[in-house]
C-alpha cells in the first residue's frame, strides 16, 4: 500500500489542490482578502461612479503599495470624527473617492483650484471651482502627516471630502477600484 502512495503522491497531490483551491479561493472572496465588491449609493464620484453602480476593487495592493495620486480608493470611516457622527461608528461605513496627495504633500485651495505641492490639481471630471471646506479653507496651506491621505470627490460642488472631514488615515484603506459596472447597462 505504501508503494502505492509513494508512486502516485504527485497525482494525488494534484488532487488535493484540485478540491482544496476551490475553497480557499472562496473563503479568500468572502473575506475580502482579493476583491471587494462595492454597491455604490452615494453622488459622491457622479458621474464617474453613479448610484447603484457596482465597483470591483482589489485589497491586495493596498497591502504592498501605496495607492497613487489620481487613483479611486475605498477606504471606511472608522476614527474620522466628522463621518462617525453622520454614519455612527458600528460598522465603519466604506466611502469612494479619489487620492489628491499622500504624506508630505502639501495642499491648498485659492481661487477656485486645488493645489498639490504648488502644482494646480486637474479633477478628473471638471465641475466649476473647487471651494474650500471647514477642514480646508481658502489659502491656508496643510502638509499631509505620516500615513494619511488627502481625497476629493469627483462631485466636489455637492459632496464632502477631506475639504470637510480631514484625512484619511491609512489604516483606513480598504481597496482600490479596478472596474465600474454601470446599473444602467
């Protein structure tokens, strides 16, 4: 019987990954260890993201790397004040929004326009001028600090972002969008 085993260990081998990799690939989706699927019901990102669309975004990355500057992320609002008094802090709500600077960088709002270390930020959807928060007001410069991010909507006349609320910690960061299925379509 052992000889047996012994000659067929690698086919048996394949086996086991064969019945084993269906679940753990499933255990690794419901525990959001690869993508997360994210129902969108917020204006926030409109048009770019609109209510009831769904976003596909993967976790893994987040892990390694810092998302970059330009980039949708999803992050939840666990420890941000401003948000926990609108949503309540159990469960931390997730939000979508787009990464304007990262730690170091500096920001300020002046005329109408975003400034990021100097340079005028573009929106990735132009909607008017870019006014201040209570977060952010109007020439006042804030440096981003260690391991937190500066995000905007791209709905920014009606949405509030970190103008409003402040960073994000990035602790918070949950994942970074990858696709958008349209509710429409």
């Amino acid at each position: 019987m052992l000889t047996f085993l012994q000659e067929r260990r690698g086919l048996i081998g394949f086996a086991l990954l064969l019945l084993l990799l269906p679940a753990a690939l499933i255990t690794a989706f419901q525990q959001r260890w690869l993508v997360l699927f994210h129902m969108n019901d917020s204006q926030a990102m409109w048009p770019t993201i609109q209510t009831d669309d769904l976003v596909l975004a993967e976790t893994i990355t987040r892990r390694f790397f810092e998302p970059q500057s330009g980039q949708m992320i999803i992050f939840n609002s666990a420890g941000i004040e401003a948000l926990e008094d609108i949503h309540g802090h159990d469960p931390p709500w997730l939000y979508v929004q787009r990464l304007v600077a990262k730690t170091g960088d500096s920001v300020h709002i002046a005329r109408g326009e975003l400034n990021v270390n100097g340079e005028t930020w573009v929106p990735a959807v132009w909607d008017g001028q870019i006014k201040p928060g209570p977060f952010l007001p109007e020439s006042q410069s804030k440096t981003i600090p260690e391991q937190c991010y500066f995000v905007i909507a791209d709905h920014y006349r009606v949405a509030q972002d970190s103008r409003h609320w402040g960073w994000v910690p990035r602790e918070n960061l949950v994942a970074c969008v990858l696709w958008i299925f349209r509710a429409s379509d």
